[in-house]
C-alpha cells in the first residue's frame, strides 16, 4: 500500500542504477511506514517536460502514499532521506525537488480485488 513515485526531467540512468534506486527507495519506505515491503510499490518516470522556478533545468517531483496517516515527524525524515539519496542518484539539486505525501483511505486503495477498509 506504500507508494513512492518519482518522476525527473532527466534521462534515465543505467538501468541497474535505477533498480538499485527504486530497491533502497523500497527498503526505506517500508521503514518509515512501518509497512511490510511486501506491499511497497515504487516507480520511475524519466524524461518528463518539466519546469520548476521558470526554467527547464533538471528537476523532480515525488509522491509518497500511504494507507492511514503519516505524522509530521515522519514525512520530515522522509523528506530528508528520499531527497539525499534521489538527490544523488539523478543528479537533481536538492532544492529542485518537490515531495507530496498523501494519507489515503483504507477503503479508496485497492488492490488483489478488494480494498484495505
């Protein structure tokens, strides 16, 4: 039910960088959730047109979605974790990135033909 999705106006990396990106990323969601990574998904879209501060310089938008509520002190630590190590691993100034973190309803996150509420 975890989900981080990170979506960059840079090229892909190689692809073993990006597993090895979206692994860790999986790893430490699961960690800051408190979730079983075995229901953590991640994705990556690069390429994407994108401006941020007016120019088309390389920047990152990520969502984080959760089924119940994340508190402050958790979306501030994985603010600081995801934007290091996304940071790094594109090449993307730290200030150029966006987070989203989304609660979601039990009942509005499917999944194996049913929901979580």
């Amino acid at each position: 039910m975890p989900l981080i999705k990170v979506q960059t106006s840079v090229s892909a990396p190689a692809k073993a960088d990006i597993e090895a990106m979206l692994k860790s990323l999986s790893a430490k969601l699961a960690k800051h959730t408190g979730k079983p990574e075995s229901y953590v998904m991640t994705a990556f879209e690069p390429d994407i047109p994108m401006t941020f501060a007016g120019n088309t310089e390389p920047t990152c938008y990520i969502e984080i979605k959760s089924v119940g509520t994340m508190k402050p002190e958790q979306t501030q630590a994985m603010s600081q974790e995801f934007s290091e190590e996304i940071s790094q691993a594109l090449g993307v100034p730290k200030n150029r990135l966006y987070i989203e973190f989304a609660d979601a309803k039990g009942a509005m996150w499917g999944w194996n033909g049913t929901t979580f509420g």
